[in-house]
C-alpha cells in the first residue's frame, strides 16, 4: 500500500491532459492474488451483498475500447466469496429477454422489504442505452428479467446506484451518443455530462457540469451521493435531498482516472478501479498494456481525506482496472474489458 497526496486541479484543458496520457504507475502488489476463472472479457462492474454474494458483469462493447470477444453476448457472473475458492458462475437470464444483444455496463443490487434481490443492469444493445431490471433467483442461479427501462434523458448512461425496487440514480458520460460527436465531445473538453434521478413518477437531472460522469455510489447512511468523472480525475460528494434533488458538497481531486465506486458499508470507505494512463486505453496496443491501480479513499468529507494505492500493475496481470469490491478482508478487482482478480488484503 501507498500513501498519496490530494493533487491539486490542473489548469491545462488538452485531452492528453485529461486522458493522462504516459502516467507511468508503481507496482503495488496484495498477497494471494489469483486471477477469476471463466471471466476472459472483462468484469467492468461489481456489485456485492451484504451476505456476499458478488454479482459482475461482463462482456462490454463500447466505443472506442478493446473487446476480446466481440461477437459473445455479454453476460452477468455470480461469485459466493463465503467460499474458501470462490469461482464464477454464469447467471442464467429467463426466456423472453434479448439475450443476443445484452451489453451490460453499470450494475446496481437493492435488497427488497421481502429480501427480495433486484439487480439494475445498464444496457447497451446496439449501442443504445436502456436499464434493465431483474429479480436474482437465487435457487437456479438465474435472473428473472422484469422490464426494460428507457427515457430521453437516459441517453449515454455509464453507471447507476439503486434506490429502491424501481428508482435509481444514473450517470451519463457523454452529452451525445453518436460515436463521432462523443470523441469531439471529449477532445473540446466540453462539461455536458449529467447525473438524472429516475423514478416510474418522475425523470429529472440532479447534476450537471462533468466532462464524463462514471460511477455513482451512496454513503452508507445514504445521505451522500458520490460520482467519479473519469475524464477530470476527481470524485464529488452530493448530498441527497427528500425530493431526490443533490447538492455539490465538495471535490476530491486525484491523479489518476477514477471509474467505478464501491462503499465498505462498515468504514463507509469508497475503493475505486482507476486508470493511470486513459490513453493507453482507448488506443490499445500489446506491446504497451493499460495498466490498473486501485485506491481507497478513507474520510472523504474530511478536511484531510487518505488516500491509499493499495494495489497496482502495469497490466502484465491485470489490464485496465474499472472496479474494485471488498468483502471481510478480501478485494476483487474488475476491469473494463480484461479479467477480474481476487486477492488477500
């Protein structure tokens, strides 16, 4: 692990600067890593319950990023870490749900008065963006698909963080969803990401001005909403309103390119998959892999937050990082479009 300094907010705008282009990383390594059998094409999201179940998803298509399976439907993993080999298993989706086109992106669990499991799935099937609802069987290891959701202001959805059985907060990360216009979007630097709140009664935007939202999470005491923007290196804190409404509380800005977020529900610590070079990533190449790095963040309405690199590759392992989980001293690591790895703290 790794003490890091809060960097201070850069003043350059170019989109080398934004994608950190040639930001080398240390190798920081965990004990007792081993890389999760069965997932070849990424783990880009990772959502565990409290009884530790971990669902991932895998398989995402998406502009502009590496695939190595790009003629497979995506697929959703399930990963009981109670077990002392903990392996993947492929959750089966019921009959009626377009499994050909699934392109699962962000995920969200939100447990039911009745322990009901509901797990939101960001989708893309051709490259449109809906949010899928499913009910966890958990007998058959299958998904029970509910509905689809769709909305105009559900336009480049990125993440979502549940709120109840059919509510959420959801991050957009581009304005424009033509491929073209996203890239122009990114190289102009333009801050016309959003976060929209969704409800069956009421649609609406509750933050604006991000150069790429990514993951959305919540505070364990669910008054607080974080959101990474991958593209400005820096996590906001939110709060929450009884109308769904939020509020800028205060920034944290980092060095790396921060993506996915998980809570410890009993620290209320965010652990985050980043990106030290986002160059690296867009223009893939093997003989120069995107590395990972992982990052707890401890405090973080503080005056003082911690922030610690508690593990790092230059991708010869692992290759860019999107997610990272704990569950009782154990940590997986997700990644946009590699494998995912399961390690000792």
């Amino acid at each position: 692990m790794v003490m890091l300094g809060v960097g201070t907010r850069r003043a350059e705008e170019g989109t080398g600067n934004r994608l950190n282009a040639s930001r080398e990383v240390a190798p920081v390594s965990l004990p007792n890593c081993r890389l999760i059998k069965g997932i070849e094409a990424g783990s880009e999201d990772i959502d565990i319950l409290p009884n530790g179940l971990a669902f991932i998803s895998s398989g995402l298509k998406y502009p502009g990023l590496k695939s190595f399976a790009p003629d497979k439907p995506g697929e959703i993993f399930l990963m009981d870490l109670n077990e002392d080999n903990p392996r993947a298993v492929e959750l089966r989706i019921s009959r009626g749900f377009d499994v050909a086109s699934f392109n699962p992106h962000g995920i969200s669990t939100y447990v039911g008065k009745d322990d009901s499991v509901y797990l939101f799935v960001v989708n893309h099937p051709h490259q449109k963006s809906t949010v899928e609802l499913f009910k966890f069987v958990e007998d058959d290891n299958s998904l029970v698909h509910l509905k689809t959701i769709r909305h105009d202001l559900l336009t480049s959805v990125n993440d979502i963080v549940a709120m109840g059985p059919d509510s959420f907060y959801a991050t957009n990360d581009h304005y424009f969803s033509d491929f073209i216009l996203m890239f122009l979007e990114m190289f102009l630097g333009l801050t016309w990401s959003n976060v929209v709140y969704y409800s069956p009664k009421e649609v609406k935007e509750v933050a604006s001005g991000f150069y790429s939202a990514n993951g959305i999470n919540i505070s364990p005491d669910r008054k607080y909403i974080y959101v990474a923007d991958v593209l400005d290196h820096s996590i906001h804190v939110m709060e929450k309103h009884a109308n769904w409404s939020l509020t800028p509380v205060k920034m944290l800005q980092l060095d790396t390119l921060v993506d996915n977020l998980s809570i410890d529900p009993h620290t209320g610590d965010i652990w985050t998959g980043c990106h030290p070079d986002g160059m690296k990533l867009f223009h893939y190449d093997p003989e120069n892999l995107p590395a990972s790095e992982v990052l707890r963040i401890q405090n973080i309405l503080s005056e003082k937050p911690v922030v610690t690199r508690v593990y790092a590759d230059n991708g010869s392992v692992l290759q860019g990082s999107s997610v990272a989980s704990i569950y009782e001293g154990k940590l997986l690591i997700g990644t946009v479009f590699h494998r995912a790895l399961y390690c000792d703290l």
